[in-house]
C-alpha cells in the first residue's frame, strides 16, 4: 500500500482479500483460535510463531483495521485500543513505569490532563506540564535525568492550541527519548506527525475516524524511528529480557519497527485487556473508508463558521487556526496546510447566561458530550466537563465560562450558518 496516495490507503489499506475471500474486512466474533497440537500454541505463547489464540491479546478484524491506520500514519506497526483513554495510557506506561517522569504539553484534553496528573501519579509516574508556547529553554528545562517520554495533542481538544511538532520532537531527541502525539483531531488526513519527527502516534478513533458517533475506541501507531537500543539503559522494559516471556528482549527480537507495539500487546493488553471489539473495529473500518472526504466537508463548514461568528457583534473571539488572526494561524500552515479539523470554539457576549441561552436555541447543534461527529454537536464545557471548577479557575485554565465548543457536522455551512444566527438573535 506504501505506493498510493493516503486517500487510496483510506478505502483500501489494510486489509487485501485473496482469491474467494470476503471483500469487506470480516469481522472474526471468536474469543478463541483451534490449534492442532499444543506445541504449535507453545510457540505462540513464546512469540516464536505469529498468530492469534486469544481476543484479549489480538484479534484479525483489529489487526486489519491497525495495519490501515498504520499505513495512513507512515508507521510500522500498530494496535487497536477499546478507547482514546487506553491508548494514551498504554503508550505512555509502555515505556514509563513507578520511578520515572513524562514531559507533556498542558493544553490537552481533560481525560488525558485526568490521567496523568491524577491516576498515573497515584501509579508512581510524575508529570511536568509545560505550555506548548514555552521556548526551548523552557521546554529543556523540564526534563529530569528519568524523563522517559514526552507528549502532546497535534490540535488540542479543547483549547485548540497547535503543537510545534519539530520543536517537541527535537527537545525530545536531545534527551534520548520519544515524542508521543495524539492526533485525534487532526487526523493523518491532514497531519502526519511522524514525518514531522514523532515517533508514536496515538488515537482516539471514537472522533473523526468512526466519524458517525458509533463506537469509542483507541489506537496506537510506532513510528519505528526511535532507537531504544542506543538508549537501553533507560528503557529496559524493551532492552532487557522480559521473564514473562521466556527472557525475549523485544528491541532485539522485534526491533526498531516492532518492539513497542509488541511489547504494549504481549505485556498490557494480556494483563490490562483493553481490547477494542471486533464489531467496533468493523465499524470504525467503515468510517475511514470516507475519512479523506469526510475531513474536506469538516474543515470547510469550520471554516465557514469561523468566519461568521468572527464577524458577528454578539461574539466576543472565536478560536480557529484557519483564520488569520488566530494565534496559531502560522503553526497551522506549516502542519495543517490542507485544514485542520471542524471544531470551533467562542466566547458568547454576556458571559454563562449567555452560551447557556445561546445553545439552548440551537436547532441543529445538539447539546452532547462528543466531538467529531457527522452531525454538528456543541458543548459547554463551564456546565459540562469543568463543572467543578469556578470562574476565576476556569479564566486560569482557558476555558472560559463563556466558552461554547462546536463541533461542525456534514450538514450544509448555509444551514449550519442560519441555525447560528437565529440562536443568536435570540439572546
Ligand atoms: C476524546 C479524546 C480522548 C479520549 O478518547 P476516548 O475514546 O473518549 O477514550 C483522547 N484524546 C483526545 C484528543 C480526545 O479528543
């Protein structure tokens, strides 16, 4: 598939059907696989044989629909995850354990920020939170001789900030580790953060790639780049023999290309079994099949919306990097030349009251905990997911109590347009 062009990869990648073998991916509804002998299963078990025996480990409609994301990402290897939330936990934890120390960007989404300054920290794993903006003294000034991993969101869900890829992936390097990008949002459709020097990409597939609000679910992509044997001392999870599996080193048996995604399927997925289900793994294939066309519509109803809240007077700013002024408007023409996805947020005249009001006349935009949807959602995150928080904490944080984030759907920008400005009337 490396030959064809990403929106080829989308409809085809994957997974080739041979002769009289099912055109669509066949979703195999086995939570277990018949061996003649049990030697041949010993060899699985040793990773000395490649196979399936169990769906906790792997399952051949996820591996199908893995190989296609891996392929639209230019990755090596990849693994499906039961949500965005596991995804981001396995890649971290796969490399980052009791002891040690993870550089990451503040503005990332709020489950991730839960995760790591709360349940990893209860786990051993601490956390310095840098802003994305910092310069790179900043930026080398947060990492400590245990720092095993930095990360950060390629558009951040939901303050929409754009990361400076090569500017993380450079710091990262320089301290021997690898650079971790969630790039939900952005999608490979419009940003490959591998090309731009991250070595693993993660997902939450439940956004733009199921696209239809049908299935949550995750995924892991290696880039393949990262040496972990020119710095084994500090990842010995993959550099030294792993006794659970009969002493394999995973950088020296699978290497470069393969020891991280092996690693997180034979250790965390055996003993964690975060497994995403064959039959969402089935629908979030049907999903990127019309990825790449999907993502044009997105962008240009969030375009189009940007630019007309941005002139409307009840409107007090508008964050999207496609318009000019927005303060990431240059980061996103070097990473997102071709767009960057379809959420948009604003700040509503009158402050709370006011969005409350606001999103309750909305016809079309319905008020739901989601994003990346085929049909257009908003939330407001004050009296949503930061309800816990007061005015001045959510000023600190930028969410703003008057911050609506919407989500533009595929549904027509003229339609979308006048939904707006009737509920803005309204107010
Ligand atoms: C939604 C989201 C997640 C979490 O994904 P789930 O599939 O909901 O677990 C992680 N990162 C980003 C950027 C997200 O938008």
């Amino acid at each position: 598939m490396s030959d064809y062009s990403l929106e080829t990869k989308c409809v085809q990648g994957g997974y080739t059907p041979g002769n009289g073998e099912p055109r669509q991916v066949p979703i195999i509804q086995s939570t277990t696989f018949k061996y003649a002998t049990s030697e041949d299963m010993g060899k699985l078990f040793d990773l000395e044989a490649e196979g399936y025996f169990y769906t906790r480990l792997q399952n051949p409609t996820n591996d199908y629909v893995a190989k296609k994301i891996s392929e639209l990402e230019g990755g090596t290897a990849a693994m499906l995850t039961s949500s965005g939330q596991a995804a981001n936990f396995y890649a971290v934890f796969n490399i980052a354990g009791c002891g040690d120390h993870v550089v990451a960007s503040n503005s990332i989404y709020g489950g991730t920020y839960n995760l790591f300054s709360v349940t990893m920290k209860k786990m051993g794993v601490e956390f310095t939170f840098v802003d994305p903006d910092c310069t790179e003294e900043e930026l080398n000034a947060a990492f400590r001789e245990n720092t095993k991993a930095v990360f950060g969101e390629t558009i951040a869900n939901p303050a929409l900030t754009v990361l400076d890829i090569e500017k993380f992936a450079k710091a990262a390097h320089s301290h021997g580790v690898p650079l971790i990008v969630d790039n939900t949002f952005a999608t490979p459709v419009n940003c490959r953060p591998i090309e731009w020097g991250a070595d693993i990409v993660t997902h939450s597939t439940t956004k733009y790639m199921d696209g239809h609000g049908a299935g949550v679910g995750g995924c892991i992509v290696d880039g393949g780049k990262f040496d972990w044997m020119k710095h084994a001392e500090r990842f010995p999870g993959l550099c030294t023999p792993d006794e659970s599996y009969h002493g394999i080193t995973y950088a020296e048996k699978f290497g470069m290309g393969g020891a991280f995604i092996t690693k997180a399927t034979a250790q965390l997925m055996r003993d964690l079994g975060s497994i995403q289900s064959p039959q969402n793994a089935f629908l979030l294939n049907l999903g990127l099949e019309s990825l790449h066309v999907r993502m044009k519509r997105h962008c240009e109803n969030g375009q189009a919306v940007a630019e007309f809240l941005n002139g409307h007077d009840k409107i007090s700013y508008v964050n999207y990097c496609g318009l000019e002024q927005d303060k990431y408007h240059a980061l996103a023409q070097k990473y997102l030349p071709n767009g960057s996805c379809g959420v948009v947020s604003f700040g509503v005249k009158g402050g709370r009251k006011a969005a409350e009001a606001f999103m309750k006349h909305l016809k079309l935009g319905a008020i739901e905990t989601h994003v990346a949807d085929a049909r257009t959602c908003c939330l407001h995150p004050a009296s949503a997911t930061h309800r816990q928080m007061n005015d001045e904490e959510l000023t600190a944080c930028g969410v703003y109590p008057d911050l609506v984030r919407y989500s533009c759907g595929l549904e027509d920008a003229n339609d979308l347009i006048a939904d707006l400005a009737q509920a803005l009337e309204q107010i």
